[in-house]
C-alpha cells in the first residue's frame, strides 16, 4: 500500500529492538508480530492497530489453546490450510475497513 500511495509512509520496527514500543501493542498480554500501527504523522497519534493475524486465524488461536490435547503441528496445520483457503482476502477487508473508518 505504501508503494502505491504517496499518503502513506512504511516504517518497519524490529521487534527484540524495540521492546518499549512493543509493550504498547500487547496481544493478549504477548508480543506479538506482525503489528501494524497507522498513526497520524504529524501528530504521532496512534489512529488503529492491526495483528498479528486475521480474526478468523486468531480465533483458531484461541480454540487451540483451549485443547491441551491438540498438538501445536496441528494448530499450525489447521491455521495454513485456512490461510491457503482465504487467499489473503480477510486481510485485505480487515485492513480495508480499518483505512474506511479512519480516513
């Protein structure tokens, strides 16, 4: 997105490097990635906060951890078989809708 538009700038933060950053967009309590933060450049006001993945995979996320007995190989399964079904088409809404909202 940010190649293709001039209203849109692309800092990439690494993670281990930028713990106090991090802290700020817990996931769950955890640090997850990818985040991605839309902030207003001129005021460095966070506008919305994305991640680390889609609704439906983190949700698949949360199912697994409630079933000690489902290895971890199969959430991991379970989650690139609906990634290949969804063909990035969740993300692209999710990011869609949060860009509409926030103009």
């Amino acid at each position: 997105m940010a190649d293709i538009s001039s209203h849109i700038s692309l800092k990439i933060l690494l993670r281990d490097e930028n713990l106090d950053i991090m802290d700020a967009f817990l996931t769950n309590g955890g640090r997850s990635i990818p985040k991605l933060v839309c902030m207003n450049a001129n005021t460095l006001k966070i506008k919305w906060d994305w991640g680390p993945r889609p609704a439906p995979a983190q949700d698949l996320l949360r199912i697994h951890k409630t079933k000690p007995e489902e290895s971890y190989e199969d959430f991991v399964k379970q989650v690139q078989l609906w990634y290949a079904k969804d063909k990035s088409r969740t993300l692209q809404l999710e990011l869609v809708k949060l860009l509409c909202l926030h103009e």
